[in-house]
C-alpha cells in the first residue's frame, strides 16, 4: 500500500493528462501538483535556513526600518496614524505593549540622531542604506528560488527600494483604513437597509474577508516586485492568495491558544515577548518563502511530469516530435506571431 502511494506520487500523479480529466478533477490534480512540488523546492533551497537568516536581519534592522517609515509617514502628515496602526496590530497580536513602544521610541530616537546630527546627510544615508540592505537580502533569497543568477543593478536596486520604501507606508495606511472604514461604516449601513433580507448576511460575509484581501494583495506585491525576473500575474495572485491565507490562519491560531505564552512566561518574566516574537518573524518569513516557492511551481507544475515521458520516448517518435516542434516554429514565424518559450511549445503540442 505504502509503495503504490509513493509510485503515484512520484510517476502516476505527473502522468495524468489534465485536458482529459473532468473540471474539479483538474483542479485538484494541478493543486497537488503545486502543492508537492512548492514542498520539494521549499526542502531543496533551504528555505528554512534563509527564513532564519531573515528573521535575523529583521531583528537588527527592525529599529532603522521603523525609523525610514517614520520619516516617509510624517512626510505625508501620517506619523500618528502609522504609529496608532502599528500599535493595534502589535495588541491584536498579542505583543506585548512595552516592547512595541520601546520599538516606536527607538525608531523615533534614531530619526531625530540622524536628522540633527552633525554630519545629518551622512546619518540619513546610512538609514537608508540599511533599510535597503536587508530588501537587497531579500530580493537574494527570491532570486534563488526562481533560480535567477542575476541580481538588480545598483541603481536599479536604489531606485525599486526607495519605491518600496515610500510607497509601503502608505499602502499600509490606505489598506489598514479601509478595513476599519469596511468594518465600521458599512456594516451600520447594511443593517439599516431592511430591504436586503438574507442578501445580507453574504454582504457581510464578503465584508469580513476584507483583511484577507489587504494581506493578499500584499503578499502578491512582494512576489511580483521582490525577484529579478517576471513572475506571471497568475502564479503571483495565486501565491499572494494561497500564502496570506495561511499567514492570517497562522496568526489565528497563534493569538487563539497563546503559542508558548505560559512556557515562556516562566522562563522569561517580562522579556517573554522576545522569543514570542522571533517565534512569528521565523514562521512569516517561513510562510512568505513557501509562497515564493507556490508561485514558482505553478509554472513548472504543467511541464514536471514530461520528465517520465521523455526516457520512454523510442528513436522514431523524437524525430517525429522534433518535426512537430519545427513545423509549430514556422507556422508561426510565417504568420508573424511572437517567438514561444519552452514551455509554451511543450503546452502547445
């Protein structure tokens, strides 16, 4: 029983046809197939030891990334905001009150010293300069998995994270208002409209996955700005989906039974929060990699399963098959269609 499951794992599940299998059937094979091979690339790139590594640098960067934020945030008038979000988020979280603030403070502290100091335009390129270390550390680790060799140029990498830099910010404002305004404004309207009946209740259940949809549109422009390469809007969307569901189920369960809180507790007194809090920035970036990976095995998943194929393949049907890849090649040239990818011609055929 246990050598058929892995037989099907390892060759029946790539030999299946998916043109020829039913809708939902389809589906759930390509979900699989996703699933496994996300799975496989997560163990091959080490991807445990590069969420280590970032939730290292996340932890010594912490302070001059708040502080960058800051200093965008307050350009725009919204450094109040920003810190009323970050301190909500931090109590639903269940951090504890004292190390956000001390975070805050440090942030704000950092700024002012770089600002006033001496030698202001040194220490304000140095902020930044850090800031854009840990998103260069980052961009690496996406790199490797889509198996890019290349990194930005460095003025590509100055001009794409000053972006990021300036724009998170304010897409944070923007999404974490609009949840609040979703929740408040338009909940109390719906219930004073009688004429909805039941429709109602699937309005409000659409209204409630508004967090959902904040967190997956922000995985999803992590995976389309973070690597060197173009990542497909599809792969990217269904990776920004797949991974910010689990993140926020992850949070869920977290926040729900208090992870380590009482163990912890015991161990650590009041700094307690600390490893809490190394705990979630380990799991996140765990989570955000094996998105990475997701959105990555959706365009290999189509075309893993030739691999069993192409050893059985006898002498006459190569050449045939080569014949048919040359004949896709010039109708195509002939009609002035563009040039196809690998992939693209093994779909084709």
């Amino acid at each position: 029983m246990v050598s058929r499951v892995i037989t099907f794992f390892q060759v029946g599940l790539w030999s299946l046809r998916l043109k020829e299998l039913p809708c939902w059937q389809a589906l759930g094979v390509k979900a699989l197939r996703i699933f496994i091979l996300a799975l496989r690339g997560f163990l091959k790139d080490g991807c445990s030891k590069s969420a280590s590594m970032l939730t290292y640098y996340s932890l010594l960067n912490i302070v001059p990334v708040f502080a960058v934020v800051f200093g965008v945030a307050k350009g725009f008038g919204l450094e109040r905001l920003i810190e009323r979000q970050i301190l909500q988020m931090a109590e639903k979280a269940n951090w504890q009150a004292e190390i956000t603030n001390q975070i805050l403070n440090f942030s704000r502290s950092l700024l002012e010293h770089a600002k006033g100091g001496l030698i202001a335009g040194a220490g304000v390129v140095l902020l930044f300069w850090t800031v854009l270390s840990i998103l260069g550390k980052i961009e690496e680790t996406f790199n490797t998995v889509w198996e890019v060799k290349r990194s930005r140029s460095l003025v590509r990498k100055f001009s794409d994270y000053l972006a990021m830099v300036i724009a998170a910010p304010i897409l944070f404002i923007l999404s974490s208002s609009l949840t609040v305004i979703v929740a408040s404004q338009v909940k109390g309207i719906l219930q004073k409209i009688a004429l909805l009946g039941p429709v109602s209740h699937l309005l409000f259940f659409l209204l409630g996955l508004t967090p959902y949809v904040s967190i997956w549109i922000l995985f999803s422009l992590v995976y389309f700005v973070m690597p060197n390469t173009k990542v497909p809007i599809r792969s990217g969307i269904s990776a920004g989906v797949a991974a910010g569901t689990l993140f926020q189920v992850v949070q869920w369960f977290y926040i729900r039974f208090q992870i380590g809180v009482a163990r912890y507790g015991a161990i650590y007194g009041s700094f307690a929060a600390l490893p809490l809090f190394l705990v979630w920035l380990q799991v996140s970036w765990m989570i955000v990699l094996f998105g990475a990976e997701i959105a990555c095995a959706s365009e290999q998943c189509e075309t893993f399963g030739f691999g069993p194929d192409e050893g059985a393949l006898s002498p006459g049907a190569r050449k045939l098959l080569l014949f048919r890849i040359f004949h896709l090649l010039i109708r195509r040239f002939s009609a002035g269609d563009s040039p196809l990818s690998a992939r693209e011609i093994a779909l084709a055929l």
